[in-house]
C-alpha cells in the first residue's frame, strides 16, 4: 500500500517536470524572439540577446508599423479570412449534415464519405492545380487563396461526427411539426453544435492567417502578398531599400533581424488574442465530436 501511495505521488512530480520542460523548450524560441525584438541593434550585433531584452527600444516596432507594405499584407489576409471563413463554415456545415444521416435515410452517404476520405490521402497535386486557378483566371485575385480550399474535408468529418451524436428524437420532432431539412439544420442542428462549430472555426481562422505557400505561387505582384507571404519574403531576402539615407537613428538602432521579430511578433498577436476565448469550445468539440465514427 505504502508503495502504491508513493507511487501515486512520484507520477505526478515526474509528469509535471516532463510537461515543463517541453513547455519550456517551445516558449524558448518564442521569448528569444520578442527579446530580439525589443532590443537595440548593437546588443543583438554582439550577441549578448538571449531570453531578455538588452537597451529595450520600440524603434523596429515602430519602423515596421509605419510601413506600408506591412499594412497591405495585413489588410489581403483580413480580406482572405472575412472571405474564406464564411464559406468554409457554409460549405461545411451543408455538407456534413446530409453525411451524418444513416444510410437508410441518405443513401449514397457511404460513397460520399469515403470518396471524401480519399481526397485526404491522394491529392490532384500542385501543377494541375495551378494550372486550375490559371485557366479560371484567378491568380493574383484574392479567389485565388479561397476557393482551392473552400472545403475542408477534415473539418467535415469533426463537425458529421459531431452531428451523429445529437439526439434523432430532436429532429424527429421538427419532422413532426412540419419543419424540412433546411430549418432542421439551422434552427436546431447548427444552435446546439456551437462548440463544435467553434472549434472549426479557430482552426479555419488558423489556417487562414498562417497559409503562406498557397500565397507565393498564386501571386506574381507582392502587392497582393498575404501577410505570412510577405513575411516569409522579408525573412529569406531581407533589405533596407525602404529605409531613408539621412534617418541614421533607424539605422542605429534597428536591423533586418530585429524588424524581422517585429514583424512576427505583429503578426502572431491577433491569433494569441482570439485563441484563449475558444479555447474551452475547442477541447470540448474535439472530445465530443470523436464519440462516434
């Protein structure tokens, strides 16, 4: 008994430690970033920037918030996200509905889902979907970063297994009061999914604001870069031609290397802003929506 009892207490400590210092390990990049950021140039020159800022200055957050091209990125992946995530939910929350019924109500449901499932594991490949948007001429138009990927087949099968759980009594009584499918779905299936929905949701946004690839080779003017985009362009080809001659207190001060954790830093704000409200939606729809396959 004693030695469960000891048992018992020693798993605890040793999990905690484990967890702490994975947790660590992650957050390590992540401050060494934001010390960068918030440190003078000279000090990041010298290599003395590790976890904490040295000579803390706001000058490359203020460099790159008074850049434009920084702020027309910002502004294509807002417009993407105000585009995209409306016709993700649509698309997916349609399409999941029929899927979840039995196969004595909708037939071809099984044939529907495993041709789906399919899609997740063989893909039509990166050249013939390029030359897809190029014939349907939308590159460099924001449709371009939208319809490739307006139906996510993942999302689908969280938010169908989710709805296979609901009780059938609920829609069987709006079949009884006279209501078809559509009402069904939207007056009763969609209120009681929030969770699930707003876990579909986070991740959308995710996926949204962090795609970068899809960006590159749609895009032929940087004007239309997205923000991850733009960054990935300001990270592997960095330069000044954007800086003024006579402001040698920029100079001073900032670097390619400090404005480029500036800018990171910016653009990982709004996500760390938006994921702590849905985070209890999203534990509990990933737990609910795996009940049942």
């Amino acid at each position: 008994m004693n030695q469960k009892t000891n048992r018992s207490y020693i798993f605890p400590i040793v999990n905690g430690t484990v967890l702490g210092i994975l947790a660590l390990t992650c957050l390590a990049p992540l401050l060494h970033i934001f010390a960068i950021a918030f440190s003078d140039n000279n000090e990041v020159v010298k290599g003395t920037v590790t976890l904490w800022p040295r000579n803390f200055t706001l000058s490359s957050f203020t460099f790159v918030l008074e850049r434009e091209e920084f702020w027309r990125a910002f502004g294509v992946t807002l417009e993407r996200i105000a585009i995209g995530l409306p016709l993700n939910m649509f698309l997916t929350i349609i399409t999941a509905y029929p899927l979840a019924k039995e196969s004595t109500a909708f037939r071809p449901r099984t044939f529907y889902v495993w041709f789906m499932f399919f899609t997740m594991l063989f893909g039509g490949g990166l050249i013939p979907t390029y030359m897809l948007v190029r014939q349907l001429d939308m590159l460099d138009s924001i449709w371009s970063l939208v319809l490739p990927g307006a139906l996510q087949v993942y999302n689908i099968i969280l938010l169908l297994n989710f709805f296979r759980q609901l009780p059938k009594e609920m829609s069987e009584a709006a079949y009884m009061d006279g209501a078809g499918h559509w009402q069904t779905l939207w007056r009763i299936y969609v209120p009681t999914s929030m969770a699930a929905l707003a876990t579909l949701i986070l991740f959308t946004v995710v996926a949204h604001w962090n795609s970068w690839f899809d960006g590159m080779i749609y895009m032929n003017m940087p004007d239309n870069y997205p923000l991850q985009t733009f960054l990935r362009t300001v990270i592997t080809m960095p330069d000044f031609k954007y800086l003024k001659a006579d402001d040698w207190k920029t100079l001073q001060s900032i670097s390619d290397r400090t404005t480029r954790s500036a800018q990171i830093i910016i653009a990982s704000v709004p996500i760390l802003l938006v994921y702590p409200f849905l985070q209890k939606y999203f534990v509990k729809g990933i737990v609910l929506g795996s009940v049942k396959g």
